[in-house]
C-alpha cells in the first residue's frame, strides 16, 4: 500500500532497541581485539576481505576475492523475501577490513568503465564519484536491512582543519576515504580501540574503547548518552554501553524504543509501482482532455521527461518521475 508524503501528516521519529540494525566502525591498530570482539557478537558471520579469523574457530564466513562476490552476498543477506530466513541464521556481519574491500571495489570499477585507474579514468578527470557510488550502494543496503553491521578498520592519520583552521593531524580509520567516509556516515557507532600493552603478569592488557571525539582521534554515536570511554573493550561491555544509551535515551525524551522493523516501518514511504502509476496518469489524462488542459499536461511530462518524452514511452526505472508527474497532474485536475 503506498504512504503519501504529506508534511501536514508527519511520522514521528523513535529509537531502535537492541543490536537489531544497528551498525558500527571499529578501528585501531593491530591486536587490539576488533576481529575477536566482533565474533563474540550474537550470530556472526564473517565477510572475509582479507584473512583475520585464522586463529579464531567455529565462525562461518566466507572469503571475499573480489568486488563482484561482495556485491552477491549483499544481494542473498538484504533479498526482502528471504530476510527472514537470513535472520534466523544471522544477525551480526562482519566486515574485514574497509581497507582490503576498496583495493577490490577500486578494481572492480576500473574493469567497469574500461581505464587502468580510477584517476585516469573520463578522459583524465577521473571516475571518483562512480567509484564512490559503486561503494556506497552495497554499505547501505547492508547498513539498513535490520542486521547488525560491524566494520572494521586499521588505525591511520588524516589531516584535519582544528578549531582555527590550521590543519593537524588526527586518528582516523585508514583506507580509501571515499570508502571510508560513506562508512563513517553510514555507521551508528565509531569506536576507536586504544591498546593498552603489556600487564606485570605479561599478558597482553584488554584494549580501551573511546566512543566519543576528540582533537586526537575521530570516534563517535548517534546516542547522546554513549559512554566516552569503555574500560575494557569486550562484546559485553560494548552490548550493554549500547542498552544503556538507548534507555537513557527513553527516560531523558520520555519516549519508548520499538524493535528495528517498527522503527523501520514508520520510517518507510511506500511508492506506488509502475504499472499502477501508468494507470492513474492514463486516467488523469482524460479528465484534462475534458478540462482542456492539454498543453499543461504536455509542459509537465517534459518538465520531468524530457522534451518530446511520452509516458508511453517510459520505463520502470523511471518510476519516481512518473510519481511527480502524477502530483502535478493532480494540481492542474483541483
């Protein structure tokens, strides 16, 4: 059934609870724990761009050699009519590393549009922002189907403006930043893992988690009750900063968190199809025959078609024009 957008009829926005749909960029140098944390996560599965669960068992993935079979599995993890059945068997996704996953991204564009890199791609002027869209469009697919997403990162600098424009240096995920960026956008939480060394036992010290930013490092959540900084970076400790943000959240906007598909389902408009869009422009046209309006109806198909367009001639992939068109169509029929 499609929901008309109508500002006078809004839909009020609420908070998720649990790890349902929740995603998070976890980043910091090596052995700091992002790997293992991540699959203590309830029901993960491990999407392997580069080999980081050798020494940890009993974890199912599958390893990623290039972009295209990334692209498959987020087609087979995000399918509508099968998400059900992907949820029972999982509910945690790894990602490892935004890194390995650009180089093959990068690759895989490059084989798209025929160049030898991304640089040299539209004669010289570079192809970077289909690069960065062929980036994005798997992350949000995977950041919005009601699984929880865990991305991670090696630890890098990035040079930043400060609070008087002079540029400095900062702790920042490493990678390709038109990857890393749609996944810092994308994400719920960044957390960046700081090690903590050797114990007087010699045993290696649980790293600490900062969940908030600083001139330092680049950390940060959607929750405004996050705690700064985690101890211990630990599953546990991670799960229940998360409970606790959302239930501070609760009492201090004196609201009630839903689970992800309610938050989900108030948050979806529903457009109409194509076929049906068809139908009522069909039916419009009639009416403004009758009323004489003819021209207008010509000047508003052009207007989102093109000149000397046809509806007739539109296809599905066209649909959100046909959906102005129709909202036109209604003003000049009032």
């Amino acid at each position: 059934m499609a929901v008309e957008l109508d500002i006078f009829n809004p839909q009020i926005s609420t908070v998720s609870k649990g790890l349902d749909g929740k995603s998070f960029l976890v980043y910091g140098s090596n052995r700091t724990g992002k790997t293992s944390v991540g699959c203590q996560f309830p029901k993960p599965f491990y999407l392997g761009f580069e080999n980081g669960i050798s020494a940890i068992s009993g974890i199912p993935f599958l390893p990623i050699n290039n972009w295209s079979a990334f692209l498959k599995i987020v087609k087979q993890l995000t399918k509508p009519d099968t998400i059900d059945k992907v949820k029972e068997q999982y509910q945690t996704i790894i990602f490892d590393t935004l890194e390995a996953a650009a180089r093959y991204c990068e690759e895989y564009t490059c084989a798209k549009y025929g160049v030898e890199t991304v640089a040299s791609g539209n004669k010289g002027y570079g192809i970077w922002k289909e690069f960065s869209l062929e980036l994005w469009k798997p992350l949000n697919q995977l950041t919005s189907c009601g699984l929880t997403t865990y991305f991670i990162a090696h630890d890098g600098t990035r040079e930043v403006p400060d609070a008087n424009g002079e540029k400095t240096d900062k702790i920042y995920p490493r990678g390709e930043k038109r990857l890393v960026d749609p996944a810092v956008d994308l994400c719920d939480f960044i957390i960046y893992l700081q090690p903590n060394g050797i114990g007087d036992d010699g045993k290696e010290i649980p790293s600490s988690a900062y969940c908030k930013n600083t001139k330092e490092y680049h950390a940060g959540s959607r929750f405004t009750f996050m705690p700064e900084k985690l101890e211990v970076f630990s599953a546990t400790n991670l799960q229940d900063a998360v409970e606790y943000a959302v239930t501070k959240e609760e009492e201090f906007k004196k609201i009630k968190a839903v689970s992800f598909t309610e938050q989900k389902n108030k948050n979806t408009v529903v457009g109409k199809s194509f076929t049906d869009l068809v139908a009522e422009i069909k039916t419009a046209v009639v009416k403004l025959r009758d009323k004489g309006k003819m021209d207008d109806y010509k000047e508003v198909v052009e207007k989102y078609l093109g000149k000397d367009a046809s509806v007739k001639d539109a296809t599905p992939s066209q649909t959100q024009q046909l959906e102005l068109i129709i909202d036109d169509l209604k003003d000049l029929m009032d």
